[in-house]
C-alpha cells in the first residue's frame, strides 16, 4: 500500500517539473522570436539604407526628351489640361454636350496656331531678288518720269511743312488690323458645350501661344502642334472613360456556358 504522504510527495514533485519544463519552454520561445524579431529589425534597417542610398542618388527624375517642341509642350500640358478636365467633366447632363466641348476646344487650337504658323515662318522666307525694272523705251518717255518723279517730291515737301492745328485736319490714326476671332462655332453641335468650350479656350489660348512662339525652328513647331493635338485628343479620350460610373463587362464563352 502506497504512503499517503510519499504519494503526494511525488504529485509536488511531478507538479515541480512541469512548471520547470514550462518555464524552460516558454524562455526558449521567447529567447527565439527575440532574435528573429532582432534579425528581422536589422534586415529592415538594411533595407531602409539601400532604398535611401538609392533615393539620394544623383540620378535626374525625368530625362530630357527628344525634342525641344516636346519639352515646351509637356510643360503647356502641365498647365492647361488640369483646366481642361475640370471644365470638360463639369458636363453631365449628356455627351452630346462633351462632344461638342471636345470638337470646339480641338478646332480653336487649331485655328489659333494658323496665324500664328504664319507669323513665325514669315520671318524665315528668303527676300526676293530685286526684279530689274524695264528700261524706258524712248529718251522722251524717261523724261517725262523724271518730270513727274521730280513733281511728286514737290508735292511731299510741300505736304511736310503743313503744321495741322484744326481738329479736322489731324490725320486719323490708322486703324489696328483685327485679329480674327480664332474660336468659331461648329453648326449642328450642342450650344452648351460650345459656350463651355469658348470659356476654357479664353483661359488656355495665350499659353498655348506663347508656348508656339517660343520655337524658333520649324521643326519644333511641327512637333509641337501634332503631338498637342494628339495629346488633347487622348486626353479626351481618359476623361470621358473617367466620366462612366461603370465600364461594360467583357465577355466570358466559358463562363456563358456553365451558367447555361
């Protein structure tokens, strides 16, 4: 028969182990995920110092592109697209409006830059030889345009010493050229979406061509005017898609079929 007291001897004992074995255990544990914990904080720390050493590099964030038309461009875009897209977006009721927006912005820059193409080239185009002039065919005749060449310098001396002092003898200032109003309405397109249109041009027009006058080289120009075109275009394109709370789904064959 086994002694009581022994017997609760051995259950302390036994009681004693355990709590040592768990205690070993649970240190064990502890002392491990300390050290992965340090491992992991020294790897992150490792990580952190190449991503900053990589950051601080002496490396430009964008590089140059191909053409200078390009670079003037994307800094236009930088400052009218915002404008754009809001004015664009603001056009809710129907796409017709959009649409309209779209085609009258589009045809305005177009006919702004014409005048101005024109303005920039003419300065590149060679003079013309001087045409000789034809000899007159009788000495009498070359008199006679003498006599008159002579009379009309007469008259402009004359005409010079006049000292206007009357009102209605002031010469009148000559009267600026007016320029031609490069935003035209489109018929048959919404006329909310033009007046929109006629707003938004007014704000980016000056920009756009102080941004085309600025090159020189006619290269540059072509460039510029058929990329900010195309830009617009896709643009656009990226705000409508914008627009549509949902996008349709694409088609499944096998997806049709395990629903059949």
């Amino acid at each position: 028969m086994i002694d009581r007291d022994e017997l609760l001897a051995e259950m302390k004992e036994e009681q004693r182990l355990r709590k040592t074995l768990r205690n070993l255990l649970e240190l064990y544990f502890k002392e491990k995920e300390d050290k992965t914990l340090l491992e992991e904080n020294r790897f992150r720390k490792i990580i952190r110092s190449l991503i900053k050493e990589a950051t601080s590099a002496d490396v430009p964030n964008e590089q140059p592109q191909r053409s200078t038309g390009i670079n003037v461009l994307e800094g236009l875009l930088k400052n009218i697209i915002a404008i754009i897209e809001e004015d664009y977006k603001a056009l809710t009721t129907s796409s017709e409006q959009r649409e309209s927006f779209r085609s009258h912005i589009l045809n305005g820059v177009e006919n702004s830059l014409r005048p101005a193409e024109v303005a920039v080239t003419a300065g590149d185009d060679e003079p013309e030889a001087d045409i000789p002039l034809e000899e007159p065919e009788t000495d009498i005749a070359l008199e006679e345009a003498e006599e008159d060449i002579e009379m009309s310098i007469d008259i402009d001396k004359e005409k010079d010493k006049f000292i206007p002092v009357r009102d209605r003898d002031m010469e009148p200032d000559p009267e600026e050229a007016e320029e031609p109003d490069t935003f035209q309405p489109i018929g048959g397109m919404n006329v909310t979406g033009r007046n929109f249109a006629s707003i938004t041009f007014n704000k980016i027009e000056n920009q756009i061509l102080d941004a085309y006058e600025s090159l020189g080289d006619k290269e540059d120009r072509v460039l510029f005017e058929d990329y900010l075109l195309t830009n617009l275009k896709l643009y656009f394109d990226r705000f409508e898609e914008e627009l549509q709370p949902t996008l349709p789904e694409p088609e499944s064959p096998d997806y049709d079929q395990v629903k059949v």
